[in-house]
C-alpha cells in the first residue's frame, strides 16, 4: 500500500506537457537571455522539448507570435535581439578537413 501512496503523490507533482503558450513564452525568455538552465527548471522538462520549440518542430508559428508580443512589451529592445530561429550546427568535421586527420 505505500507504493500506491508514493505514486499519487509522484503523479500529483507531474507538470503537464508544454502548451503553445509556454512555447511563446520560451522565446520571449530565450531573446531577454534568461539561461536555458533556468528554463529547463521554470518548465520543468526535458532540454530537448526548448530545441524543438526553437527549431518550430513543435509549435509551428510560434516565433512569430513571440516576436510580435515581445516588440508589443519591449518596443525599446526589439532591435537589439537576433529574432532568428535557432540553428544546431553539426559537430562533424567538414569533409574537406577529413585529410587534415590522416
């Protein structure tokens, strides 16, 4: 019977998936420089769930509403931000570099 308690409890603390308003939220947060770390903790999610809103593999269009609330409450920052999607670049050495190893 105390593993049945322990479950509600664990279940009760779960934190429902990410909703397309956090999603404008991450962006507005990422473009005032708050840590990823932070936002990790603040959502309490996996990092890989902020790359896929930052990639708009999740919540496609999002940016864009992120983008124009964020100009609508920091019209004094706008131009001081890169509203760009983010880009993972790939660690893999370049094939021209591949003699450069040998």
């Amino acid at each position: 019977m105390p593993n049945a308690s322990r479950n509600a409890v664990s279940s009760r603390n779960v934190r429902p998936s990410l909703t397309e308003a956090d999603a404008v939220d991450i962006w507005i947060a990422r473009w005032l420089k708050i840590r990823r770390r932070d936002l990790i903790q603040r959502y309490e999610c996996d990092p890989r769930r902020l790359y896929e809103i930052w990639q708009e593999e999740r919540f496609a269009g999002s940016r864009a509403k992120a983008l124009e609330l964020f100009q609508a409450r920091f019209p004094y920052l706008s131009d001081r931000i890169d509203p760009g999607a983010h880009v993972r670049h790939s660690k893999a050495p370049h094939p021209d570099q591949l003699p450069l190893f040998s």
